[in-house]
C-alpha cells in the first residue's frame, strides 16, 4: 500500500512503455518488506532537464535512465561515481539528500549476463553496433574483463570516439563496414542499439552474416528479429533480459543499501515474459 511514507524509485526513458523494471523491482520490495514503489516515467528529450530537477522537488529516492538520456544526464548531476564518470554515461540516480549521484550497473549487468550464460569473455573477440550509452558501457565492460572489441557505428566519429576513450584499456578498433571480413573473425557480436526495439525497426545486422558459432547478444526485449533469425541459424542467442536483470540487481543495492533478492527478482522476469 502507498502511503505518505513511501519512497518512489522510477525510470526515465522515451519510450518507456516496454519497461519490465516496475514489475522486477516492485515484487524484490514487496519480497523484502520495503516501503518503495517503482514507477516509469516518459520523459522526452527536451524535458529531461525538467525531470532530473523534479527527483529533487518531488523527494523521488531514485531512478534509473534508459534510451535516449544515458550520456545527456550527465551534466544536471551533483556526483558522478568514478566508473560512469569513465564511462561516459548513467543508468541509476541515488537522491541521498538532494544530492543526486550518478551510477553505471550497465557494464556490470551486461558482464553478469554473459557469465551466467558461461559464455566466455578474456581473449574472445567481440563486435560491438552501436556507439550511444549502453555500448559505452558494453565496450568498458568487455574489455575490463580482457576482451577484445571491434565497434561499428553508422555515424563513424561516435565509434572512433568510444576508441579514444577506452583504447588504453585493450585491443579495440573501429569498423566502417561491416561484412564476413569482420563477422568471421569474431565469435560475439553485441547489438548495442535500440534497433529491435519497434516491431518495424529494421535489423542491425544482415543474418547473411552470422554462422552457427557466433554467440549472438541484443540488449533489446524480449525478443527481435534478428535474435529470432539467429536462433534459425543455430547461433547462442542472448537478449536483453540479463542485462536487465543484472544491472537491476545492483541498482537495487545503490538506493536500497541491502542485498538485492536476486532469485525473486529472476522469477518475476521469467513470469512477466510467459505472460
């Protein structure tokens, strides 16, 4: 039951509509006894100034940020933690007495995704599609873990600035096309883009160019189509759905400060996505 001492935790994001993290997080509370409600919040780009000074107005304890925000909240932050501050994007907000403290549990959620599935990262090489926040957080990730990363981005100066960015951290390097040159020299390719996200989205990747050995990783849910068509070729196939659950899990723990109920949280996701 809401009452006036509930403490409200959201997602701001456009669109927000997909979200299963009302459903994760809301049943992890009511697991654990916690006064807290998690709500989403459509917040378009031109209001997501508004928004970020509405959780101090409204009291909001914290939110999480999705498409499109990620790098663009940055700056109406008090706090940035070290490794969203180097990863050069936020997908949690900690409101600790109007200070507002920016956090990234993407990198780590997508890692966690991975070795739940056991799937390999030291010295694998990956593809990465994809240059805004989440890729950000998927190329530091892979390659703190000891990956290797080959990016590919439509708009070429975003890719090569994510090289800049981490090029001290291992082996990555930029891909202006992408065809069997690339795909066959690696055995993970990572859709770190929204596409997939509208029934209409077209696919980040010709399935032509995926064979049986890949493993094949969309951050999108449920499912697309292309993670459909890579089932058909006998890829691995990974979706959003770890990622989700992971980043969730330490998202939790920031504005909670308790050990998240993470077998709770993995058995409302499942049960949301038979529905």
């Amino acid at each position: 039951m809401i009452t006036g001492k509930t403490k409200i935790i959201g997602i701001f994001g456009d669109p927000v509509e997909h979200t299963l993290s009302p459903s994760i997080h809301n049943e992890a509370f009511q697991y654990l006894g916690l006064n807290y409600c998690y709500v989403p919040f459509h917040v378009k780009k031109e209001y997501l100034k508004d928004a970020i000074f509405a959780i101090k107005a409204l009291n909001i304890k914290g939110v999480n940020i999705t498409v499109p925000h990620k790098e663009a909240v940055i700056k109406y932050l008090d706090e940035v933690s070290d490794e969203a501050k180097y990863i050069g994007a936020v997908n949690t907000i900690l409101n600790n007495e109007e200070t507002l403290k920016g956090f990234n549990t993407d990198a780590k959620g997508f890692v966690l995704s991975l070795k739940n599935e056991k799937i390999l990262i030291k010295d694998k090489i990956f593809l990465v599609l994809g240059a805004g926040g989440a890729a950000k957080a998927i190329v530091y990730g892979i390659l703190k873990e000891g990956g290797r990363v080959y990016i590919y981005n439509r708009t070429l100066a975003k890719a090569m600035a994510i090289k800049e960015r981490f090029s001290n951290l291992g082996f990555i390097e930029v891909v202006s096309i992408i065809d069997k040159s690339v795909t066959e020299k690696v055995q993970t390719i990572v859709n770190a883009t929204s596409l997939g996200l509208k029934k209409d989205d077209p696919m980040p990747l010709s399935p032509e160019l995926l064979k049986s050995e890949h493993v094949y990783c969309d951050i999108v849910y449920p499912e697309t189509h292309l993670m459909k068509e890579a089932e058909k070729i006998g890829c691995k196939v990974i979706g959003g759905t770890g990622m989700l659950l992971w980043q969730a899990v330490a998202a939790f723990e920031i504005w909670t400060g308790l050990q998240a109920p993470v077998e709770i949280m993995k058995k409302t996701l499942n049960k949301v996505l038979t529905k």
